[in-house]
C-alpha cells in the first residue's frame, strides 16, 4: 500500500497543511509582501471576472441524460437522473446555481466534491455540495478510498460510492492543485499593485518629498510643521492645492514617478498573468487592448473549445461513474449541451444550414430545433441532390415516360389561425402524453421492484404473528397482531417510497414544463403536495392490507383462517406488487401533473386517453373541466350506451386518471 496508505496522513500543528497555515495566518505571505489565501485573492478584480466567467460558462450549459439509440443517441426525460442533472440536484438549488458552486470549487480550490443522497434502493436522489476546504480523500490500509468532511467541527466519514468528486489538474490522480496557491506569487504581485495604487492615491500627493529649512528646527516645531503640511496636503480631496511656504522654506521632491515605475503597465500585465492562470481570453475579463470585432469570436470559440470543453468533459465522466450504475452505463449517460455555445454568428450558421440541408445531412426540423424553434409539418423530410446519384442509377432517374401522369395531390387549403393554433395545442399534448407515457411506465417497473421488496417484509412479519397466534389456537391474538402492526406500518411505506415519489415528480414537471413551454420549478407547494400524496400512498398500502386480513378472519371459520390466510399472502408475493405498481404510476403521475398545472397557472385540463381503452373511458376522452373540479363526481353514474358495459358509479370523486383499475388514461393542459 506504500504510497497510497500514506495519504491517511492528515495536517496536524507538527504536520500543517496549508489550509491550516491560511487559517492562522490569512495566507502565506509571498515576496510582493501580501498574504494571498483562496479568499483574498477573489477581491481581485481580473481574478473575480475570470472565476465568473468560468462557472458561468459551465453553469449556463444543460447537463443532459441520454439513451444510446443504435448508433445514435436520444434524451431520456423519464429516466430520474434526467430532472436531477438538468433541474434540481436538490430541494434547495436550481440545476445552475449547484454547477456554479460545483465549479467554483474547482477553479478556486482544485477540487470539488458533492454528497450523493440515495433512496432504499441506491438511486441518486439529490446531490450535495460539500465545502473544499473542509473535505479530503483518504484511502484505507486495504486500498479502499473514502472521504472525509467537517461540519460543525465534528468529522464525518463517507464512503467513496457516496461522494461525486471531480479534481482539477494534478499529479496524484485523487486531488487537483489549488490553483491560487500555485498563482500566489503572480496574484501578490497584483495584491501588491492594488494596495500600492490605493495608497498613492489615498496619500493626494503626487510622491513624498522633502521640506527645507536653514535654521535648525526644534522637535515640538518639526512635529507642528509636519502636521500642518500633511493636513493641508495630504488626501485626495487636497491634491492639487498650492503650497505657500515661509521664512526661505524649500520643498524637494523625491522618489519615483508611478510613470516611471511603470504602474499602469503593471497593472495591466496583471490582467493578461491572471488570464494565463484561468485559460481565458483577455478580453473575457476585461482587457480589450488586442481585440478587434474580427477575432473577439474567433477567441471565443478557442475559450469554447480548450477551455470550457475539457473542463465539461472532466465533470461528466465524473458524473457518468458516479451516479448511472454499471448496468445503466450501458445504456445511459450524461453529456453538457454545448451546441448553443458553439454557435457562429448568424451569417456562419445559415451558410452551415444550407449546406447541411442541401446534401441531406439535416432536415428542416432538424435545423429549426438546433434554432430552438418548434417543428413544423412536413419539416422531417430529408432532401437530396438529384445530380449527385450512384452512376448506376442515372438511367433510373432521367427515365421518366412521356406519358406518366402528375398524380401529386392538390394542395391543401391554407389553415386559419384558429385551426392552425388548435392542431399545434393537439400535437404538443400528444408529444406530452407519449414522454409521460413512458416516465409511467418506467416507474411502474421501479414502484414494481420496490414493492415486492416491501411486501417481502409485510409478509415476513404476518407470517410471524400468524404462527405466533395459530399455534395457541387465538384467532383474537391474531387480530390484535394485525391492528397493531398495521398501526403505523403507513409510516414504513411512506419512508421506503418517498424517494421515488420524489424523482417521479420531477420528471413529470419537467415533462408539463416542456408541454407548457416554460420551466415548472419544484416549489414549496408541490413539496407540501408530494408529503401529502406519500402520506396518502402509506394509508392507501396499511389500509388496504389491513382490511384484507380483517375480512378473512371475520368471514372464515376459526380452524380455517390460518391457511386461507396464508393463501392470500402467497398471492401477495406473486400478484400484489404488480397491481400496486401499475395503479400508482398512473395514479401518481396523474396528480403530480395536475398539481403542476396548478403551480404553472393552467385553468383547465382535458382527458386524455391512450390507444384502445374502455368504454367507460372513452365516453371521457375530451372531457374539458377547471382544474378545480372533477370529471366525475362521488355517485354521479356513467352509463355507457352499448348494452354491454355495466354502468360506473365512483365511491369518490374523480379528479384524475385512474378512472377504475387498469385504466390507462391522462391529463393535458386545455390551453
């Protein structure tokens, strides 16, 4: 273990390490004479501006999950990485603001370092940003790497699985260099500029001189004419003033002009040394001096391409690793979207337009999307030139009969604004409804998993009392048992599904948000909606379980409701979880939905059914009701005319899909 094993040592006051020394010291001081620490260095101006520029480049960018296609690739808005990534990484910061922070920490401290919350079942669920300075990497005497953080002065442990670290440039492959402690020297030297600056100009005098006296002056009047000289003259507010001296005084001045000690040329080679430390153009931070309209851009896609692109790159291989398990790297994984930033001016990408569409490397909607323009009809029909064709089928394309009729269709007559405007609203809640169809049923498979593994406890426990109370022969035992474990098991339930309540609601506001054209965030209302709906989840799981068992032994004969009740609990294990998943994912996302349109404005939604469906929820498909009401309310029948369907009487009020079980139905926003 050698080398790595030695990485357990941490500072100590005999062993300092040199956040250690800052802390004591406010810096190490370097040979400008100023103390320069990750802190004080950010009240440089260049240092600021190149710091900004740098977290806001990576901020700004959205950090994407995709599903690899084939050869190809396609976002992954259902999978629950996707609203982490892009949205929220937590409760309490947008998607922006944590890579800004995450970012910051790299260029100001070499390191960043992220807490990885997890679900039950090991999902990633939220991401934490943890303090640079008070966060280092270990590894164990057995080659296991962990971390190690102080909050509030106590240290606490995390495992290397739980910790999202991306390290910026350095030798040992597990921490970056701190970027202000290499450039300390450079920095002092602009500490130093600054102070000097500051100084000189606080002084008003253009330099320090010398005043003459031929007499020699005693010590109490030498004290007197110093300070009536500094009152007079020193200070900005008092430069300039004419000095009136007396009695054959003479002033001489003497030192060096800040001219002549090149002051302002200092100050602006400082610009460019801090630029070189950051890779970025000088003009990003302020120094236009050598930028022209001609190259500004062409330094700018450079910054894009060395600078902005390996830092993405180091960030999401961190994230790829870190966060998608081995089975789901395979399949999934996170990339910034860099395209918007990439960009040329207007002129470049029409002229790349055009040639893209011309040779039919792109189509219509292909380019308007890259324009974040929305498609329009006929838009995905690829174009080629006719005069570029394989020589072997030249005599194909000229063969045209003389004969040959024009069989193309006529025209179709122009639309109205209102017809125009009802078949777009149409489009985009079928494309809302396709992308949560999909989130439905791919959380019914993670609220399938879930359950079973829950039901697995349920039933360990049941069995227990079962045996417990049977083998006495005590029906009533039995039943006590049940009230008892069911009391507060609605409290287990909500603990073990939160999370995945939690992640499915993110992804369906992103869905409403996309729907709706404008971002939903995961406010304090849904927040208060999502415990709520898992509260109402954990009652709905205890009650209906409960009430299973306490109808199987008020209905069965006493030497008979040990196996009958066994029997129900083998179709539990086999059948339950499957029910339960495909009724919550409808249910949930459902609500969820409607409780975004609520935060978003919406007034009105419409039913909205999939594929072939029942009658029952045929005779709803369209169905257009405030957000506030109901689409069919407690004992209000729904009496389908076939002869065939048997009438449908709800015992509560329907808001939302599901409208019985297997329904498989949605909402859409009636705008």
């Amino acid at each position: 273990m050698g080398i790595l094993a030695r990485m357990e040592r941490r500072s100590t006051l005999n062993n300092p390490s040199t956040s250690l020394i800052d802390f004591f010291t406010g810096g190490s001081e370097v040979t400008s004479g100023v103390r320069v620490n990750n802190v004080t260095a950010l009240n440089i101006s260049a240092v600021w501006a190149a710091v900004r520029v740098l977290t806001d480049s990576i901020a700004v960018l959205s950090l994407l999950t995709h599903e690899r296609v084939g050869e190809g690739k396609q976002r992954a808005p259902d999978h629950p990485l996707y609203s982490l990534l892009k949205l929220r990484p937590n409760p309490y910061m947008s998607a922006f603001t944590f890579w800004e922070t995450f970012e910051g920490h790299i260029e100001t401290w070499g390191n960043a370092y992220a807490e990885i919350e997890r679900d039950r079942a090991g999902r990633p669920i939220a991401l934490w940003p943890l303090r640079p300075d008070k966060t280092t990497v270990h590894v164990d005497t057995q080659g296991r790497k962990f971390y190690v953080t102080r909050v509030d002065g106590q240290e606490i442990r995390l495992p290397a699985e739980d910790v999202l670290h991306v390290p910026g440039f350095g030798f040992d492959g597990f921490q970056g260099y701190n970027p202000i402690t290499k450039a300390r020297e450079s920095l002092g030297l602009t500490m130093a500029a600054e102070k000097f600056g500051a100084s000189f100009f606080g002084s008003g005098a253009k330099v320090a001189g010398v005043l003459k006296h031929n007499e020699t002056l005693g010590a109490e009047a030498t004290a007197r004419l110093r300070k009536d000289w500094e009152d007079l003259h020193t200070g900005l507010s008092n430069s300039h003033r004419v000095a009136i001296l007396e009695e054959g005084m003479d002033f001489t001045q003497i030192g060096v002009a800040p001219e002549d000690a090149q002051f302002l040329g200092t100050r602006k080679f400082q610009i460019s040394e801090v630029a070189r430390w950051f890779k970025v153009p000088p003009h990003m931070i302020g120094d236009l001096e050598r930028s022209t309209n001609n190259n500004i851009e062409h330094q700018s896609l450079e910054f894009l391409k060395y600078t902005i692109l390996p830092r993405t790159t180091r960030i999401e291989q961190a994230v790829n690793h870190e966060l998608f398990s081995a089975v789901e790297r395979a399949k999934y994984f996170a990339e910034f979207n860099v395209d918007d930033l990439l960009r040329g001016d207007t002129a470049a990408r029409s002229k790349f337009y055009r040639e893209m569409w011309g040779i039919g490397a792109m189509t219509q909607n292909e380019i308007r999307a890259k324009e974040n323009m929305n498609p329009v009809d006929g838009g995905d029909r690829r174009f080629v030139p006719l005069n570029m064709v394989p020589d072997d089928m030249v005599e194909d394309v000229l063969d045209v009969s003389d004969d040959e009729e024009d069989d193309d269709p006529p025209p179709p007559p122009p639309e109205s604004d209102d017809e125009r405007n009802t078949r777009e609203l149409d489009l985009r809640a079928r494309r809302s409804v396709t992308l949560r169809k999909r989130q439905s049923d791919s959380y019914q498979r993670i609220i399938d998993e879930a359950a079973a593994r829950e039901l697995k406890k349920e039933i360990r426990q049941v069995r227990r009392g079962l045996k417990s109370a049977f083998g006495a022969r005590d029906g009533v035992k039995f039943r006590q048992l049940v009230d008892e474990f069911y009391e507060h098991h609605n409290e287990t339930v909500r603990g073990a599904f939160i999370g995945i309540l939690r992640s499915y609601l993110e992804v369906v506001i992103g869905a409403v948000g996309d729907e709706l054209g404008s971002e939903v965030e995961l406010n304090q209302t849904l927040e208060r909606f999502l415990e709520e709906y898992a509260d109402a989840f954990g009652t709905r799981w205890a009650g209906e379980s409960a009430q299973q068992l306490r109808a199987l032994i008020r209905d069965t004969e006493p030497d008979e409701v040990e196996e009958v009740i066994s029997q129900r609990l083998d179709e539990w294990e086999q059948k339950r979880s499957a029910k339960i998943a495909h009724r919550e994912a409808n249910r949930s996302g459902n609500a969820f939905a409607k409780a975004a349109y609520e935060t978003a404005g919406v007034l009105s939604i419409r039913w909205f059914t999939v594929g072939e469906n029942c009658v029952l929820c045929d005779m709803l498909d369209g169905r257009v009701i405030a957000i506030a009401d109901n689409f069919l309310n407690r004992g209000e029948v729904l009496d389908p005319e076939d002869g065939q369907t048997a009438p449908l009487e709800p015992r509560s009020h329907i808001s939302h899909p599901p409208l019985h079980g297997g329904c498989n139905c949605f909402i859409v926003a009636n705008l």
